[in-house]
C-alpha cells in the first residue's frame, strides 16, 4: 500500500510512525511545506521519502490531510483530479465546515476523522510512537463515503490499536467545543491572567502541578487553535458561556461565604471522573 501524508508535524510524523509500525510493507510519503520539517522527517524515519508536489500523491491508495483546518480545507479544493480508488482521510479537529467543504467530485473518496490525542508540542521532533495507540477516532458522516474508502479508513485506525467512534459532523463539533476546544481557550485565558499578575520568578517559586496541568496546553500552537476556534465557533461561545455561568456560580458562592454550598458544587464536579 502507497500512503501519503499531508503535513509532518506532530499529528502527521506520528502518524507515519503508526503506519510503518502496523503495516511493515506500507511505503509512506510525505509532504511539508516547511522545509525543514521534510529534511527532519526523512532523518526521524517517518517517512520513507518526501515529494515537493501535490501532484506527486496522484495514485496514492490513501491520503492522510494532517493540517489546520484550514490548510484541509484548501486542499480538499485542489484534489477533484485524484484517482477513484484513492481514500482521503482527514484528521482535522473539527469537522462540519470541512465534510461542507469536500468538492462532490470525490465525496466518496472522502473519510472524515478526528483522532482524539495530540500534545501540546508541535514538528516532526514532536512526533511520538505510540500517540494513536489506545485512543479513540471519531468518524463523522460515514455513510456519505464510499464503501471502499469506510472499510479502508476503519481497518487502518483498527490496526493502529485505536478505538473507533462514529457520530454525525454537528454533533461531533459540539462535543469537541466542550472537551477540546473550550479547555484550549480556557488554559490561554488561565496563563494570560496569571502573567498579568505575577513576576515570572513568583511563576517559577510557586507553580505546582495543578496549574502546569492547566496551563500545559496555552502552549500549543496559536495558529492552529485560532483556526479551530474560527472553524468551530458557534459551539465554541456555548461552551465558553456554559463555563462562565459556572464560574461565576463560583464566584458567588465564595463571595456569600456560601462554604455548605460551595463543597457540594465541589462534589458535584468530581462525579465527572466516574465516567472517564
């Protein structure tokens, strides 16, 4: 099997790690428009050769589109000329506007994924083995793709060891604005704050656990989340608006010295790790 991988950053090297591991006889190619991510990806072993053309993928069995948002949906515009076999699979974090975006010429060519991992850490230096293994991928709409490209798209993900999910675009997005994309806009609101506030050596002295887990992520790539933000934004104020009426109950409470109240809204929230 031909593959070919869009973009060799963190997603795209990882997944092309995942590949060559569950399929040995797999030639993987990549492209980057970031030059030196293709030289990295090359010496990391990611892939197995890097083109300079898009052209170059014509033929491929299967497409990977590792990108923003953005970037996919501009691609998508520029492939109606690939071959009828070829099974094109996005990985983008959001996926109503980029299913609406797909040219009707290859719809059926077209799988609409979203690998739920990542890390805050971007480039092929960032790519990890085992980052897909474990986890779950939604797929969204599959039964406007095509038999072949469904079957392939599953058996891939399958033989990464991931667990696979299917639900309709809308409701993907509105999940994803609450456990993905609101936590991403709330860690950057948690680091600008803090940095208003603090002298970077008071930052150093008294940062525990608890706020470097909740800031970890305001250090992922703000081009990207602008995208996903911009993609998902309906959904995105909801969530953000859901939270803020939950801290400002917060808020209240402390502010009534409410402390009764207060500790069961505390054990309220807590109920929420007996389902993960």
């Amino acid at each position: 099997m031909k593959i070919g991988i869009v973009g060799l950053g963190l997603m795209g090297g990882s997944l092309g790690i995942a590949l060559k591991k569950s399929d040995t006889h797999a030639e993987v190619i990549g492209f980057d428009h970031n030059d030196q991510h293709c030289i990295e990806a090359l010496e990391y072993g990611i892939v197995d050769k890097v083109v300079d053309t898009l052209e170059a993928f014509y033929g491929v069995d299967v497409l990977f589109l590792a990108v923003p948002v953005d970037g996919i949906i501009a691609l998508l515009k520029s492939l109606p000329e690939i071959e009828n076999k070829t099974t094109i699979i996005d990985l983008g974090s959001t996926k109503e506007k980029i299913i609406l975006s797909v040219p009707k010429e290859i719809r059926e060519n077209f799988v609409a994924a979203h690998p739920m991992t990542g890390t805050e850490k971007s480039g092929p230096s960032a790519a990890i083995e085992g980052l897909y293994h474990g986890k779950a991928v939604v797929l969204c709409d599959l039964e406007e793709s095509g038999e072949q490209q469904r079957n392939i798209a599953k058996q891939i993900f399958t033989d990464m060891g991931m667990k696979l999910f299917y639900m309709g675009a809308k409701e993907h997005d509105r999940h994803a604005a609450y456990i993905s994309h609101m936590p991403h806009a709330l860690s950057y609101a948690l680091a600008n704050a803090v940095m208003k506030q603090e002298d970077p050596k008071a930052i150093t002295a008294l940062a525990g656990g608890g706020f470097k887990d909740m800031s970890r992520i305001a250090k992922s790539s703000p081009n990207m989340w602008r995208d996903i933000f911009q993609q998902n934004r309906k959904y995105l104020l909801d969530g953000i608006d859901s939270f803020a009426e939950e801290l400002e109950r917060c808020r209240s409470l402390v502010e009534e010295e409410n402390w009764e109240a207060l500790h069961h809204w505390m054990s309220k929230a807590n109920t929420l790790h007996q389902i993960l």
